[in-house]
C-alpha cells in the first residue's frame, strides 16, 4: 500500500441544468477550465497523483484540452464511469443513460487506488486554502475509517441565477461529522438563505451554516464501503427511479456514520466556492477567476513552462 495522497477529479458528469459540458467550459486568459485551477491548487498544496473520472464520449477532448496540462507533473490516470461497473446482480435498466453519480464515480477508480485520497467535483472551484487542508489531513496517518471533509459557509456557495442542492453539514462540539442533511432547493434573498422542501413553505438558514461541496478524505477503505453498499441503494433505486437514481457519496459517508463505521472530521474553510450549475453563472464565475488572477493568486497562463 503506497502513501502519497492520490486526488479523484469527477468529471463524468452530464451537467443537464448546465445544458453543455462543464468540464471543458473556458474561464481563463488562455482557455483555463475550472479544473484546471484545482489542478493547479492541488498541485501547489502537494498532489502528485491524479485519477480523472470521465466519459467515453468527451475522453479525448478531456485530455487534450485538461489532462496533457498534468500528464508531465503527476502521475495520471484516466477511468472511464461506465454504467454496467456494478456489483454483481446489478444491471443496467433499460433506458438508463445517466450516471449513477458520485459514490459510483469514485466506486470505478477502484484498481487505482491504493492509498488515501481526495475526491472532488469537476466542475466546482474550491479555493487554495480548501486543498492544501486536505491535503494536510492526507498527508498524516490515519486508520481505516479515519476520513475527512471540507465544509463551506453556505453564503459562500450560492447561485444567483437559480436554486441549488446543499449538504447541511452537523458537526460534534469536538469537530466531527454527525451527519449531512440534503437539502435540494436553496435560493439566495435580500433575506438570506431560504429552503423549501414543499415549494411552498421556506425557512430561514444562517448564511454561516457549514455545507459540504464534495472536498472529501478517504482511506482506501472506503472503496470497500462504496461497493458493499450499492446493492441496497440500487433496489431502492430500482423501485423508485431507476432511470435517474444516483449513488451519492454524502448518502454513502452517512450510512458509515450511521453504522459505527467511520470518523469524519470536519475541516472548514472560509474560501469562496464558484461553480456553474446554470449558463448565467459563467460570467460571474470567469470575472471572479480574471480578479483572482488580478491580485495575484493565479499566474495568467496556469500551465505556463
């Protein structure tokens, strides 16, 4: 078993809301993604192996226009989501072209992995200071069970252009996960943060509340985890929605909680979070990134020699 924090880029994603391929999106001077920017914070906080998570349909473009920026700095894989990768007695229902989502994502990087490692959205920026915690938490030892996540302040995650899907984050007083609380429908106000469950009925959520945008830590265990428990999620899945069920690796993270399984200590970073749920976001997105640039945090060409 080898040491060296690995990081798991998600990017097989279909982006339906987006209505395109967010991955390959353009936000920088030189055609920069934002992939590329956390590329280029993970390498700065220590990384130096990457596994990307792609689709067959968009490998080739990916890795011209993304991977080849790293492929000469760290040690790179490609794994391709494809949907038949399932436990045995679970197939493809017919119809079925979405993915199964995030746990399975990283579920497919399973030959790979052979150390602790980081996972992360594709499509998400994260922030410096974001990576170089995890990478802080990777890089001491750790017990099976032993994982980590990153949480974000609410206000620092929202979408002016429409509603998005939060993890509410409840952490012990001694700093350690107890559970996440999906919350799929939080809009931005002059009033702060509101959530519905009903579309009717809305509640008040401190701007403060700590939620989780997939920046986790894992022990190579949990590869163990994921696997063991896709079954049940694929009968519920099969019952309920089995076109567009996903394996979510929030949902997974709480069932080891639940069970007595695993310890997650939650890190917090004040970083603002960009990402591009909608078309309108991209314009905000790109302006924050050129700022970035402005004060320095980002050279103007990422992969410059």
């Amino acid at each position: 078993m080898r040491s060296e924090p690995i990081l798991v880029v998600m990017a097989a994603g279909i982006g339906s809301r987006f209505g395109g391929i967010k991955q390959l999106a353009s936000f920088g001077a030189h055609g920069e993604c934002i992939i590329d920017y956390s590329l280029f914070d993970a390498y700065r906080a220590g990384f130096r192996r990457v596994i990307f998570v792609v689709r067959d349909d968009i490998l080739e473009d990916f890795r011209q226009k993304i991977g080849c920026h790293v492929e000469g700095l760290m040690e790179t894989h490609y794994v391709l989501q494809h949907l038949d990768h399932l436990p045995e007695g679970c197939t493809v229902p017919t119809g079925r072209a979405k993915p199964w989502g995030t746990g399975h994502a990283v579920m497919c990087c399973r030959e790979y992995i052979d150390a602790p490692f980081a996972a992360i959205n594709g499509d998400d920026f994260y922030g410096r200071d974001a990576f170089q915690q995890i990478y802080d938490f990777l890089s001491q030892p750790h017990k099976p069970g032993e994982y980590a996540m990153t949480g974000f302040l609410l206000k620092n995650t929202l979408s002016e252009n429409g509603s998005v899907s939060r993890g509410v984050c409840h952490a012990s007083p001694e700093g350690y996960l107890e559970s996440i609380v999906e919350n799929t429908h939080i809009i931005s106000t002059c009033d702060g943060p509101l959530t519905t469950t009903d579309g009717e009925t809305y509640r008040l959520l401190s701007p403060d509340t700590p939620v989780s945008m997939n920046l986790w830590a894992f022990t190579p265990d949990f590869m163990d985890q994921l696997w063991a428990r896709f079954p049940a999620f694929y009968q519920n899945a099969m019952a309920a929605n089995p076109l567009k069920g996903e394996y979510y690796l929030p949902f997974v993270v709480n069932d080891t909680l639940r069970d007595g399984e695993s310890a997650v200590r939650m890190l917090h970073t004040t970083s603002k979070w960009y990402g591009i749920t909608y078309q309108p976001d991209l314009p905000a997105v790109r302006e924050a990134l050129a700022r970035l640039t402005q004060e320095g945090e980002y050279p103007e060409a990422l992969w410059e020699k």
